[in-house]
C-alpha cells in the first residue's frame, strides 16, 4: 500500500479456553458464519469446500432495512494462526488472528477499511458515502465484541 493510502481499522480480542487449532477451525469455517455474525447471516463456498488461500465464498448481511450479498476472497488460511479474507477481493479486510497464552487462545478480530472501498462508496453512495461508512465503522465497533463473544461460547461448548 502506498504511503498516501489510509486505513481505517478496528479490532478487539478475546480469550478462549481451547487450543488455538481448535479456535481456527471454527471461525475458518465460514459456513457457520451466521452463528456468530450479527451482520452477516449466511456464507457459502463459491469455489472449494475449505478454507485455503484464494478460495472464494459468497456471505449474506442483514442490517435493519437492508440485505446484500458479498462475495469474499481468503488472503490467509495458516491453520492455528490466521484467517482472513477480503470483501470482493479488494475492499474491507477481515481476519481471525490466533495467539496461544496460558489457558487457551486470545483471539482478535480485525476490521480494516481500506482506500478501495472508501473510493467504491464514494461512487456508489456520493453524498451519502461519509455516512454510509459511519454506519459500517459503528457496526464493527459494535459487531466485533459481539461476534468474538458467541465464538468463544460456541468453541467453549464444542471442545
């Protein structure tokens, strides 16, 4: 990325009482998604049935008054380290970063906004994009511990 490029990102971390393998194979299981997503409801295999770098997979979100699909690209699949992937293969990053510590795995979401999708929403929503991406930052801000949460429940009751 270019010196002049800016990034808007947020993260949180949580500890989970499992290993950081058996954490990576439940959030690198984008099929289940909805479990834990308060945004995104439903995420399918586009091509593959796993989780490897450049695999795709199709999501559906649901926010008051609006539903959409996505199409994301896997940019990281290190198996007890890192999931991430890309919306539309260029846009807002996501990932799943894995650290063991004593007594499990501290796992991070991070939410990183990058210069294609403020240039994507500026051409889409024109006057409204400033606002429309305030309501994206407000929902990781919010979405984040949220979602982290019910993973640590869900992986905690499965291992």
């Amino acid at each position: 990325m270019s010196d002049s490029a800016s990034i808007d990102q947020h993260q949180d971390s949580i500890h989970i009482a499992a290993d950081p393998g058996d954490v990576y194979d439940v959030v690198s299981d984008v099929t289940r998604t909805g479990e834990w997503s308060p945004v995104c409801k439903e995420c399918w295999w586009v091509d593959g049935d796993g989780p490897a770098r450049g695999a795709r997979f199709g999501g559906r979100q649901e926010v008051p008054g609006r539903t959409w699909e996505t199409e994301s690209v896997v940019t990281e699949a290190d198996p007890g380290n890192v999931f991430a992937w890309q919306v539309g293969g260029r846009y807002v990053e996501w990932s799943y970063r894995m650290q063991a510590v004593q007594g499990g795995t501290r796992l991070t979401e991070t939410w990183s906004l990058n210069d294609a999708t403020k240039q994507m929403f500026a051409e889409k929503y024109a006057d409204r994009a400033d606002e429309v991406l305030d309501a994206r930052r407000q929902e990781a801000l919010t979405g984040i511990p949220e979602t982290l949460a019910r993973i640590k429940d869900i992986v905690e009751r499965e291992v």
